[in-house]
DNA sequence: ATGTCGGGTGTTACCCGA
C-alpha cells in the first residue's frame, strides 16, 4: 500500500496536477490539506474516474482537509476528540477552520492533519496552535494506550521544523514560528507517545526540504523547510518500506508551494 | 519589491492568509 500527504494550497486550481501525480505514483491513499473549498465545491471528478473515494471538510476559502482512497475510505470522522475550533463559540461556519479528517483505509487509520500556522509568536493563533498540538498529543496517545498494535498514520502539514537542519538558515528564523522551543516540544511529545516520523530515514538532511516560499526564489535557491510529515505508530512505522519528497511536484508554472510526501508500507 | 500564490469582494484594485 502506498499513503502521501500533500498541502495543495488550492485543491480547484490543481485537481489535475494531483491527479496525474496519483496515477504516476500509484497511490493508493493521499490525504490532502489547505484545500481551500467547501465541501460542495470540491472536484471530485477526477479523482473518481480513477477510482478513488474522497472525504473532505471545508468550511470556508481557508483550510480544509481530505483523503481519497481506493482501498476502503470508511468511519470518516471530522476533528480529533478534543480538538480545539478557532472562531468557536459565536462565530459561523466561515470562521471555523477544517483542520483534521481521519479515516480508515486499508486497515490504517489515516488522519490528514493541517496544524495551525500560529502567524506570529505573540499571536492568539499561536496558543491555538501549541493548544491544538497538545489536544492531539493527548488524544493519540490515549489510541493507542487503547489498542498498541494500531495502524495509525498522523500525515499531513505541521507547520513545525523540528530540527535546525529542517530549514535553510537558523539566522532566518529568530522570534519565528515553525522553530521555536513550544512547537518544537510540542512535536517531540507526539513523537514520544509513540508516534515515529517514517519519512526521515529515507530522506535525510540537511537541505531536504518539503515547502518553499514562493516568494524571494526559494526554490530555485533551495531554500526551504521540512515541515510536512508523516507520522507512525508502532505497528505502522514497521511496515515503511520506502519513503520519498518529490520535489518534482514543487517545480513549474501552477505548482503547489509543498512537495508531496509518500511512503511505501509492506 | 516578500523577485509569490491562492482565495475573496463593496471586483478590473485591493483585502487576507501563508
């Protein structure tokens, strides 16, 4: 079974591109985030005709996050318990963010996660984002206190670097997001309740990158952040047989600024 | 000049988020 993950920026602007992608590398699951749609304005065309079913959660032009799969797309759940809803408590539907769907395929329970950005430092947004971490820590901790031989797989955008080698240039990143020591402790402890990062030791730093600035030639300068990862538990991380980034999917006009991430499980 | 993209709207010029 093949699984990816893939921050599109935009599924209505790259259905096609995302299709392709899928039958060259012949996935058999991809969980998609920062969709940018509701749900009734998703196509899914594309991705039917090639036999994948789709689930997707999008409130607004913001966020939103999906899974196709064409092994079994079953229990679809919106949200991990105990996530936290930016705009919760007042707000509507459009300043709700869709920022996590899980579902079954193929026997693993496939979460596509969109962590919040956090904007800045001393932005409410950013508490969210180290509260939204903790909230999932807790939860996928407690599945698998519940089941340790769960097939678990927590992909998706982080929005966390968690080593320095993880971007371009340290000196870049003081008083910034994505590096600092909460968010990266906040990473560490999902990490440490058994969840292991598969992609790593197939593509290891430093210059290995899955997100590019479009701004100031990032890319060409190779200039990026790892920040886009998949995680496993136990009994999933010892199926990983093969892991790439193709950067090829960051090259080009209409490209999405993140690479897909894939892995390859026995 | 953020050497840029997406989305949106009190739309053909700006706004927001990343």
């Amino acid at each position: 079974m093949r699984l990816a993950t893939w921050n599109v920026n935009s599924i209505r602007s790259r259905a096609d591109r995302v299709a392709a992608w899928l039958q060259r590398r012949d996935l058999d699951v991809l969980a998609l985030q920062e969709t940018k749609c509701r749900d009734d304005q998703f196509p899914e065309e594309p991705f039917r005709d090639l036999g994948y079913e789709v689930a997707h959660v999008g409130f607004s032009q913001w966020n939103g996050v999906a899974i196709l799969s064409r092994v079994g797309l079953d229990d679809v759940e919106v949200g991990f318990p105990g996530q936290p809803w930016w705009g919760a408590g007042g707000g509507d539907a459009a300043d709700t963010e869709a920022r996590a769907i899980g579902a079954t395929c193929g026997g693993v329970r496939v979460w596509s996660l969109y962590v919040p950005n956090g904007r800045t430092l001393t932005d409410p947004h950013y508490r969210y984002k180290l509260d939204w971490l903790g909230a999932l820590r807790e939860t996928a901790a407690g599945w698998l206190t519940a089941d340790p031989a769960a097939q678990i797989a927590l992909a998706g955008d982080w929005n966390i670097a968690p080593q320095d080698d993880d971007v371009w240039d340290m000196g870049v990143f003081t008083h910034s997001t994505h590096v600092s020591g909460p968010e990266r402790a906040a990473f560490r402890s999902v990490v440490e309740a058994g969840y292991s990062d598969v992609v790593r030791p197939f593509t290891p730093g430093p210059g290995v990158y899955t997100y590019w600035d479009y701004t100031k030639l990032r890319f060409p300068r190779r200039e990026g952040m790892r920040i886009d990862f998949v995680l496993g538990s136990p009994a999933l991380a010892r199926r990983v047989t093969a892991a790439l980034i193709d950067r090829e999917e960051r090259k080009g006009k209409g490209a999405s600024d993140h690479a897909p991430v894939a892995v390859a499980l026995s």
